[in-house]
C-alpha cells in the first residue's frame, strides 16, 4: 500500500508530461533477470498511456550479446522463448526465464509478476503470448 501511495504521489506532482519505464532484462551476479512492467502501470487507464519501445534493436543486441548461445536459441513447443511475455490463466502475466525438454516433456520456468517463479508443463499450461 505504501508503493501505491509513493506512485500517486509522483504522478500527481507531474506538471504536463510522466514518464514512465522499466528495464525488461538486467544482469545480476552473472545471470540473466527478466522483468515484467510494474502492476501499477495496469492501473492506469489505457487511454491515458503511450507505450513506446525504441529500444527493440538495441534490446535484440544486448540480448544476444548477453546471453549463452543456448539461451538465445531455446525455443520450446508452440514457439515460446526465453524473455517471451506470457498470460496464463491462474498465475497472469509472467516471463519465460527458462526452457526445459521436448515435445510432452517440454516444461518452462516463468516468473509470474504477482505469483513469482513457477514451472509449467507446455503441454498444459495454455499459455498465452502477450
């Protein structure tokens, strides 16, 4: 409550224009951290925001750069992907971190913004791209 409190604060005091960003990928003690934008982002009526990501290109780079060569090409069944964002139905929005196994034996670590880390069977999971 406190968090939410400190966000209304900041964005009332905006005098014409907020901005707003995350980091959607961070390196930490040599591993690689996928982030997922603040839930209080959700909050904010659509109308009111401007998402803008010119940092693709760059993101890509940095990517390929920063992960193994494994990680970059890890793809499990349906096209997933480390880094991809993902909806599930019970846990909401998360992102893939990892990627384990073939076909029905395919699983997938995501962290889930409110539910944190889980592990997903593919062949159940009925996950979303977002």
């Amino acid at each position: 409550e406190e968090e939410r409190r400190l966000m209304y604060v900041a964005m009332t005091r905006a005098m014409r224009r907020l901005y707003l960003s995350h980091s959607q990928m961070r390196m930490l003690h040599g591993q690689t951290r996928y982030n997922i934008e603040s839930r209080f982002i959700d909050e904010i009526p659509e109308e009111l925001l401007k998402k803008i990501n010119d940092a693709k290109s760059v993101a890509t780079t940095a990517t390929q750069r920063t992960l193994s060569p494994s990680m970059t090409k890890q793809k499990g069944q349906g096209g997933f992907r480390v880094g991809q964002q993902v909806q599930h139905s019970k846990f909401g929005v998360g992102v893939i971190v990892q990627i384990e196994g073939q076909g029905a034996d395919a699983r997938l670590q995501v962290n889930f913004r409110d539910s944190g880390l889980k592990w997903l069977a593919l062949e159940y999971a009925k996950l979303v791209r977002v």
